[in-house]
C-alpha cells in the first residue's frame, strides 16, 4: 500500500474542517494515510483524524509551531515524507497550506498542483483538476512520477467520518534557527465568529446597506444561520468592514454551500470569488443587477424590508 | 537597497474567459491584459520604498513578447529597470525556477511579487523561490516597512491578521492594502520608454506536471425569483429544494 501524509492544519489546538476534508481526500485515495499536526493540541482531538480515514498522527507538539512558522512547518513536513516514505502530501487550500506546500515542493522536488477539486483520474497518468481563472475554468494536469502534492479546495470531496481512531505517535523534527528565521511578535484575531474561508453559509453586505451601522442585521441574519459575515470590495475599501471581510477575486474566495448577497450587485470579480459557493441567493432593489444572473434565488427588494423579514422567517423555521 | 518585483501579465479582472484548439489553448482575442493586481500592489510598494528608503528597483516578467507593453507599463508606474525570461510561463515551478536563477546571480535585498497570479491561482511561487534561495518567504503579506536591516510585515491569516518581523533578504507575496495602485503619469510613461529591459534566456528545468485540457463550468441555471412579501418562501426552497439549511 502506498503511503500518504496529509498536513492537517490546525488553529488554537482544534482541526480545520478543510483539514479533515484533506484527510478524507487523502484516505479515498486508498493508501496508508498519516497526518502531520503541529502545536499544542490534545490526544482526543489528534485521535480524531482517524474517524476521517488517518491510520496514525504524527504530533509535533513543540510549543514553537503552534503558530503558522511556514519554513519550519515544510523542514518538518519534508522530514515526515523520509520518515513515511510518503509518495504523496495532501494539503488543504488555505494562505498557509499554499506557503508551507510550495516550499515543500522546492524541497523534495514533488509536483504541485494546488486548487484541486477532484479525485485523480489514474487511468492514464495520474490527472487532477484544478480550479482556474478564479472559479471561472478549471484545467486538467497531469502530475508525473515521482512525489506528488496535492491541495484541496474546500468540498472537493467532503468530510467523511467512519467512526476510526487514529494511533498518535509524537514526533520530533530536527528545526534549526533557519526555520524560525521569521519572528511572529503578534497574532490578531476576530473572535468568536465563523471564519469566513471555513463557513458553511455565508451572509453577504454591499453598498446597498449603506453603511457600517446597518451591519447589524447582517450579523443577525448570519448569527440565526450560523454563518459567516462577509463583504464587497467597496464596503472594505470604504472601511466599513474588515479587509478580512472582502470577499472577491482579490480578496477572499469563499466556497460555503449558501452564499446571501444583500446588496450586492454582483460585478464580474465579486462573483469570482463566491462561483464556487453551491447555492447563491441574490437580494438587491435593482432587478438589473448583474447577481440575478449567477444567483440561484433573487428577491428584488429593498434590503432593509426583506432583510428583517428574512430574519423572522429563518428565526419560525429554526424553531 | 535592490529590490526585485515579479509580475505576471494576466488578462483583466473582468475577461470572459473561453478556450480555443479543442480546449487546450486560452484563447485571447478580445481580451486585455494587466500587470497581475497583487502584483501590482507588490510593485507599488516598492516604488514608495524607493521614495522613502532609497532603492532601485527591478522588474522581472517570465513571458514572450506579447508582455512588453505590460512590462513597460511597469517601469512608468517607477521601476527603474526589467528583465524579460523570453519563455512562456508554464506552470508556477517553471516561473520559479527562472526568478530564482536571475536572483542568484543579481543578489537582491527584497523580492517581492503577488500573492498569487489571477490566472492559475497557485500562490506557490514565492514559497518555491524562497526555498530554492535558501531564503524566508512569507505570504500574503498584507503590510511591509523597512528599518535598517529588518522588515516588519502583517501577514493575513485567517479571520485575522500575524504581524511578523524577519531580517532581509526575503522573498514576499504580497495582497492589498500594502500600498495604493499606482497609475503611470505622462512623464513616467515618456521615460518608461528608454528604460532598459533586457531580455534573457530561460534556463532549462525538468517540469512535473503537465496540462492536458481546459474546461468551463457547466452554465448555471435561471434565477428562480420570490416575491419580497413572502420570504418565507425562500426559506422552504432553500431547506426542501436547495437542501442547504
């Protein structure tokens, strides 16, 4: 059986989801599947990855890598391919996972191919596709002999859970003072909320809202559907949220199964970043709006009588 | 300080894209094309650290000659000198391999490009080229300023930010708001044109992947519209049709 690491990437000692996806990913691939976690993160939550098709988990649990030390993370991540002898390492796409899987790459000479969203096709090479022109094309490669690495955008395959535990066995990488050549003096974070790359419905907000104090029942309606609050371009320029928020062809490319727009006219690279979503819903006033367009279900409405009316609605169905 | 900036030519924000020779081809009527947008955050910040700290600073595009004018448009915007690989950009690891070789032998204090290019969407060449330099690399690096020998930066992570701080040389990708766009002016584009722009050989590489075809998503259906006075009903669709809530 061959061998397949998965670099399960984690924040404040949980797993991502896209980790676990990654790992599902790496187990349909049929090998023996081992993940590599990193930082301080507990036994019942490393044994975990098992119900998502890993065999085993190798822990680096040095307190120096519980933050994202990109260098360190690829020595360690090449380290555990000897060790494994692993012909192929499964990331999930993230700004992490792109950094730590290029560098690993360089330096195990692996072929690359990020953005996958399928299983590959083996009957003739070994062919992946993968998302292109942000979500408008995908292409088809072929990633010839020799080691493989493979990122996975967000439901690709889905999360699988076969109720297996993994075996944990700890892990020590040689690092030197090169794979912390970067100093991480301060870490930032929204707290609380979904994250927006992670979520699974995300509520939207445009210009159409008028303003940052009219965000409110945008984090209503997200807080009643569990989601993400995100934002157009111009609402982050503006300042009126987050640059966090932004989502869109330079800003974050979200991928939930829901995606609420709300006064969002839907320019070409707003819906660059959000095409991936499974179903969008368009709320906007003007029924021109180019959302309509790529919007699976549009209200043409003024925002701040359907909103408040939606709110209700979600609010009698939940309960 | 030398700093290098590497830029794609990329076709703009809102290209409709399709493909031509049986799906294998971009095809490019029609289409315009621009310096890459996170690489053209990249540049402008090396253009205000030329300003501020004192610089010169490089352009490096990995094209045919078809990117020229993008690359000219490059030097208006403040960079004082280019240098084309006469290739075309295969896959990120060609790129990587070329921006690598022309950085061995050029010795720079900063290499600075976008977070990803907008048309492959890798995000790995920065990562690939600091390990073939044996240097840092960081991404997507949201804020950049220089002291001496250090650089502190905020680099994006999810639902926030890290801020960081590394001892130069590195390699960063760069996103806004690093710096505002710039727009080339009359006197930078009359100089733009006796700016030198050297165009070299690219080094031979062994490539691991290999493209087969392209392919466009499947054409979305119509909209389904609801009436503003019953969004009840969307909430039924998107529960017992759309099955998401």
């Amino acid at each position: 059986m061959s061998s397949i690491l998965v670099f399960a990437e984690s924040t404040d000692g949980k797993f991502k989801k896209t980790s676990r996806e990654a790992v599902s990913y790496a187990a349909e691939l049929g090998g023996d599947v081992t993940a590599v976690a990193f930082g301080d993160i507990e036994q019942s939550e490393l044994e975990s990855l098992g119900n998502n098709g890993a065999g085993k988990v190798l822990h680096a649990g040095d307190d120096k890598l519980n933050q994202g030390v990109i260098q360190a993370y690829a020595s360690a991540l090449a380290q555990a391919v000897e060790q494994t002898g692993a012909e192929i390492v499964v990331f999930s796409k993230s700004s992490l996972g792109d950094a730590v899987a290029a560098r690993l790459a360089a330096k195990i000479g692996a072929a690359l191919a990020s953005n996958v969203v399928s299983l590959p096709d083996t009957s003739n090479g070994f062919v992946v596709k993968r998302s292109i022109y942000t979500n408008k094309a995908f292409v088809n490669v072929d990633m010839k002999e020799g080691k493989k690495i493979i990122a996975v955008k967000k439901n690709a395959v889905g999360i699988k859970e076969d109720g297996g535990s993994a075996t944990v066995e700890s892990f020590s990488p040689d690092l030197g003072d090169t794979d912390f050549a970067v100093k991480i003096t301060k870490t930032e974070k929204a707290e609380g909320d979904v994250l927006l790359p992670e979520a699974d419905i995300v509520v939207s907000g445009g210009r159409g809202l008028k303003g940052p104090e009219n965000w409110d029942m945008v984090e209503e309606l997200a807080s009643e559907l569990g989601a993400a609050t995100g934002c157009s371009k111009p609402v982050s320029d503006m300042g009126w949220r987050p640059h966090h928020e932004h989502v869109g062809q330079t800003g974050v490319k979200v991928a939930p199964s829901l995606y609420i727009a709300i006064g969002i006219s839907g320019a070409i690279q707003h819906l660059a970043g959000v095409n991936a979503s499974k179903v969008l819903v368009a709320i906007n006033k003007d029924p021109e709006a180019p959302f309509f367009k790529a919007a699976d279900y549009g209200i043409v409405g003024d925002a701040f009588e359907v909103v408040p009316k939606l709110i209700d609605a979600v609010k009698a169905s939940n309960d | 300080m030398k700093i290098l900036v590497c830029i794609t030519h990329v076709p703009d924000t809102t290209s409709k894209i399709s493909f031509t020779d049986n799906n294998t081809k971009f095809d490019s009527s029609g289409v315009q094309y621009i310096i890459g947008p996170y690489d053209d955050y990249a540049l402008a910040r090396a253009v205000e650290l030329k300003e501020s700290n004192g610089a010169t600073v490089t352009v490096l595009n990995v094209g045919t000659s078809e990117t020229e004018p993008t690359i000219r448009k490059a030097l208006a915007i403040g960079a004082d000198d280019a240098i084309r690989v006469d290739a075309f950009p295969e896959n990120g690891h060609f790129v990587a391999e070329q921006i690598a070789h022309i950085a061995k032998e050029n010795n720079y204090d900063l290499i600075l490009m976008g977070r990803e290019s907008i048309d492959y969407n890798g995000g790995a060449v920065h990562g690939m080229v600091g390990e073939m330099l044996g240097l840092p690399s960081l991404s997507p690096v949201m804020t950049l300023d220089i002291e001496g020998n250090t650089a502190k930066m905020a680099r994006e992570i999810e639902g926030g930010k890290e801020y960081v701080e590394v001892d130069l040389p590195f390699v960063a990708g760069c996103q806004e708001p690093i710096a505002e766009w710039k727009i080339p002016n009359m006197r930078g584009i009359m100089t733009a044109r006796t700016k030198p722009l050297n165009v070299v050989e690219a080094v031979d590489t062994t490539e691991k992947t290999e493209l087969k075809n392209y392919e466009l998503p499947p054409e979305k259906g119509d909209c389904k519209m609801i009436d503003p006075d019953n969004v009840e009903e969307l909430v039924d669709l998107l529960k017992n049709e759309a099955k998401v809530l």
